[in-house]
C-alpha cells in the first residue's frame, strides 16, 4: 500500500501518494466544480493509480484554496490552469520519467485546455466524466479545443452521464487528432459510481499501455 502524505511545493498544495514500487510515471490528479482533491473518486483512483507504481498528486485547484464551497468563476478558470501547470512542474521535479495530467469533470476539463495551450506541460491525459456540455444544453459543447489535442488521451466516462452521452462522447473524440481511449463504466452517472468499479482493471491496465510507447521525456 502507499504511502500518503501532505505535499506543497510553493503554492502547489495537496496529497500525495507515493507507491512502494515506483515505475517512475506520476499522476496530477484534480477535482470537480464541486468537489475537492479528498473525493471519494480521487481517493479510489489515485490508491489504484498508486497501486500500480505510480507518483499521485491529489490536487487542490486555486479557486478551491480560495472558496471552500461552490463552484468556481469562470474568469478564474485560467488560474486554475496555471495551478495545474504549476503542479505538474512540481511531480517533474521529483524525477518523474511521464507525467500524466488528470481530472474528474471540471478538472478535466481544464487539464485538456491547458493541454491545448502548452503541449509540454505533460505527456497525456486522464479524464474522468469529461463535461462535454450542461445537461439538458446538447446545443452547448465544450470541444473548440479538442482538435489540439495530439498527446495520448484517455476518457472515462459513466454510460448514464447527462453530461454526455457514449454516442457524442465518440464523436468528440473524432476530433482529436492523437491517440484515444474511449473507457465506459456501464450504470454509471457523472461521479463515476465514487470510484466502486473494477478501476485497475477498466482504467489502470489500458492507461499504462496507451503511454507504453510514450518516450521519456
């Protein structure tokens, strides 16, 4: 079992979990709009992520540090991306050999613009219920950025999710222009099930081949 304990490295504050045997690959792991680095799901993913010899960084957004409760602005979303940035610099820091930037809905989100913006920020991606429009708002799509996307990236999402059915999740991805993963959790809404499914099996073993062939940076 690993390790966990608290970690801040400048501004960049959160938890860490070290694995016993580390393969040298970390984790940036963050949260939804209305969630924190300690939700169920985060805790479930990053242990199994962990597990598999990953460095995990659980990892408070700016504008949760700021706002204990409610969701964030939208002129603070750029913040946000900077903190994700920031994080990832720090897991370099601690010699990792690929870095994976990651999130649940909101946090995801980000992670993928930043993404979009710098490409070197990390090496691929982990989306956990990619908001891919408002509920109800199938007119409101949040892809504009998805065709700069060139790094492998893996999505899992809830087949229930009003967030996003399976059918425009796989059209979204046709705009990507790099490596996809598309996972679904069957039954599942937009908090994943709390992380109470077969992650290792479903997310662990298809993410760690998706970037085997990733150069070390």
């Amino acid at each position: 079992m690993a390790d966990i304990v608290p970690f801040e490295s400048g501004p960049v504050q959160g938890l860490l979990h070290r694995p016993t045997n580390p393969l040298g690959d970390a984790v940036v792991l963050t949260h939804g709009a209305g969630a924190d680095c300690r939700s169920p799901l985060l805790v479930a993913v990053a242990a199994s992520l962990a597990d598999a010899g990953m460095l995990v960084l659980r990892y408070d957004l700016p504008f949760r540090r700021t706002r204990p409760h409610g969701p964030p602005f939208p002129a603070g979303a750029s913040r946000d991306r900077h903190g994700l940035r920031e994080a990832a610099h720090s897991l370099r820091t601690l010699a990792a050999r690929r870095i994976i930037l990651g999130g649940h809905s909101y946090g995801g989100r980000q992670a993928s613009m930043l993404m979009a913006e710098d490409p070197s920020v990390a090496d691929a991606l982990l989306l956990l219920s990619y908001p891919l429009h408002p509920p109800k708002k199938l007119h409101d799509v949040r892809t504009g950025h998805l065709h700069a996307l060139h790094l492998p990236t893996m999505f899992v999402h809830g087949s229930s999710d009003p967030f996003g059915t399976m059918e425009e999740m796989e059209n979204a991805l046709k705009l990507i222009p790099g490596p996809t993963v598309l996972v679904p959790i069957e039954k599942a809404g937009h908090d994943l099930l709390k992380g109470r499914f077969d992650i290792a099996r479903l997310v662990i073993e298809p993410l760690k081949g998706m970037i085997a062939n990733q150069p070390d940076p």
